[in-house]
C-alpha cells in the first residue's frame, strides 16, 4: 500500500509547488488576490511548504490572516526571522486582535511537520482516494474559471469595437450622395422643407436675410463645438490598448457635450425657413444621447441588447443630422442667390 501511494503524493506536493511558483509570481506582478487564491490552493495540497506560508502572509490584507501565516511558518522553521520580524510587526499595528484567524480555505490547512505529514500521507489510503476526487473537481473548477473569463473578454472587445466603429460612423459625415443619406429609412416620415416663397409675402427680403444670417452664425457656433467634442472623443477611443474605463470617461463628457449642445439649440428662435431643419437637427441629438446612454449601459455589464440599442439610436441620429444639414446648406445657397439678384436689381 505505502509503494502505491508514494507516486501519489510525489504528483501532489508537484502540483503544490506549481501553484506555489504561480501564487508568486501572481504576487511579484502585484495581483494579490489572483496570488492569494494560488497560494492557498497550493498550502490546502502540501501544508507543509514553509516559502508558501510566508509569501501568502504578504498578499493578505487582513492582520489577523497574516499572524496565522506567519505562525503556520514558525510551526515550520522556529528559527525563520521573517516570520518573526513579520509578526512582531503585527502586533505594533492597531489591526491586529491578536488573535490569529485562518483565511478561507486554510481552516484544515495547519502546518504539521514535515515527518508528520509524510507519515499521514503513507499510511492513510482515505487520503490518497479524497486527494484524486479534489484533483478531478480542482481541474474541472480550474478549467471553468479561466475558459469562462477569456470567453467573456473576447466578446466584450468584439462588441468594444463594434460599438466604437458605430459612433465614429454616426458623427462623421459619410461622402455619399443626398438620396443614400435619406434610405436610412426612418420609422416616421417627415415633410419636406417649405420653400421661402411663403415667407417673401409676408416680411421684406432684407429681414430674411438678417435672420438668417443671424441664426446661421449662432448655429455654426454650436456645431463646432460638437465637432471638437467629436474629436476629443475619437482621440481617447482610438488610442492602442485603451482602458474601458477611460472610454467611460470619454462617453460621458461626449454626452455632456451634446447635453449643452441641445440646451443652446432651444436658446435659438430660427427664421421659418430654417424651423423644419432646426427640429430635425434637435430631434438627431436628442437620439445621439440616448445612444450614448445605451453605450454607458453597455460598459457596466457589457449587455448585448445595450450594444444593439446604441447602434441603432446612431443610425436614426445620423439620417436626421444629415437631412438637417443638407436643409441648412441648401437654405444658405438659396439666400447667397436671392442676395445676388436683390444687390443687381435697379433701385
């Protein structure tokens, strides 16, 4: 029986001093909780490694965790002076209870001696059947953890970047013609622009133009300042390696952006020719924003339907934005032409 069991327990204190090596590495690149969780896997499979005891004291936040370590270690090598400096740190510190208290996990990991453990692991089968069982579960539980975290990573990069396309998409504007720009197919039809004809009965040309003049200044005014907005927020979403966190932080003062935009658009009392494309322009912000809403959704749970939401809010806001746009440009042409004729016309 003793011949059958020593391979056995050669393969566990190997597996022991694996995870012991990767708990310290884990704690050398400064991910202690990560370390914590090897290190204690590694003392739950040979209590006995002394190294291991000391370097889980140091991951651990709670004082009196550590003095259970550092204790475990002394159990192991009285002489050890780290344990001890370790401990006598402790009780200078005003966390500490003074009484050691075993981390999860650790509460039937005491540190034996070595010949005591060594004898317990050859004379006992029960140990050696109840140590393949949590071998078996521990890959199973090992392979869940770290297969469904990388899973989940590369969906989120994948929609990450999906959704950055998509609203750099919304706030540029495409070079295609005026007829695919409308073929977005907006839900609700809208009517087409009144002409200034209308308007020409009822004020003098000279009044026209002045408020239209007026109202294309201040709006201009307004749309630079979301094109630097746009800008600032391409900047720190495009940049390699970027944090969501930091695109967090760029959505949120794109928002307030279009926030403000939308609050000096009501300041504004365009001229009737221009009324049609001023709501238009609105009503494509507002949809921005509640785009951008769907998107911060998305960065705190990295939802799907978040993700298709914001996606679709860009594209109406976009056909919106642009049939403003277009309306206006096609407004100030039309005024530039009738100055023309007006300023040639005997007096």
């Amino acid at each position: 029986m003793t011949s059958s069991i020593e391979p056995a327990v050669k393969a566990n204190i190997g597996e022991a001093q694996g995870l012991y090596q990767r708990g310290v590495a884990a704690a050398r690149s400064g991910q202690k909780r990560i370390a914590a969780g090897l290190l204690t896997r590694s003392l739950q499979l040979d209590p006995s490694c002394e190294l291991a005891w000391l370097w889980l004291s140091g991951v651990l936040e709670d004082p009196d965790e550590q003095a259970f370590c550092l204790e475990a270690a002394l159990k192991l090598n009285p002489h050890n002076q780290h344990a001890r400096r370790g401990l006598q740190f402790l009780r200078e510190r005003k966390g500490y209870t003074g009484a050691a208290r075993p981390a999860p996990g650790l509460a039937a990991a005491a540190a034996p001696s070595s010949p005591a453990l060594n004898q317990r692991r050859g004379t006992d089968p029960a140990w050696w059947i109840g140590w393949r069982h949590s071998l078996r579960e521990t890959r199973r539980a090992r392979l869940l953890l770290w297969a469904f975290p990388i899973a989940l990573l590369l969906v989120a990069l994948v929609l990450h970047q999906s959704l950055i396309l998509t609203t750099q998409r919304a706030w540029t504007r495409p070079s295609v013609p005026e007829e695919a720009v409308f073929s977005l197919a907006l839900t609700t039809p809208v009517p087409a622009t009144p002409t200034i004809a209308p308007i020409l009965e009822a004020e003098p040309l000279a009044v026209v133009e002045g408020l239209t003049v007026s109202y294309l200044a201040a709006f201009e005014a307004v749309r630079a300042d979301l094109r630097a907005a746009t800008a600032a927020y391409r900047e720190a979403t495009s940049r390699p390696g970027g944090a969501s966190v930091g695109h967090v932080a760029a959505t949120q003062r794109l928002r307030a952006s279009v926030e403000a935009a939308m609050a000096a658009m009501g300041q504004l009392r365009p001229p009737g020719t221009l009324q049609r494309a001023h709501d238009d322009y609105r009503r494509g912000l507002e949809l921005q924003l509640a785009g951008l809403d769907a998107l911060l959704e998305f960065y705190s749970g990295y939802d799907v339907a978040n993700a298709n939401r914001a996606a679709q809010r860009f594209q109406e806001a976009r056909a919106y934005i642009e049939r403003a746009q277009a309306g206006l440009a096609g407004q100030a042409r039309q005024l530039a032409a009738m100055s023309q004729v007006s300023s040639q016309t005997a007096r």
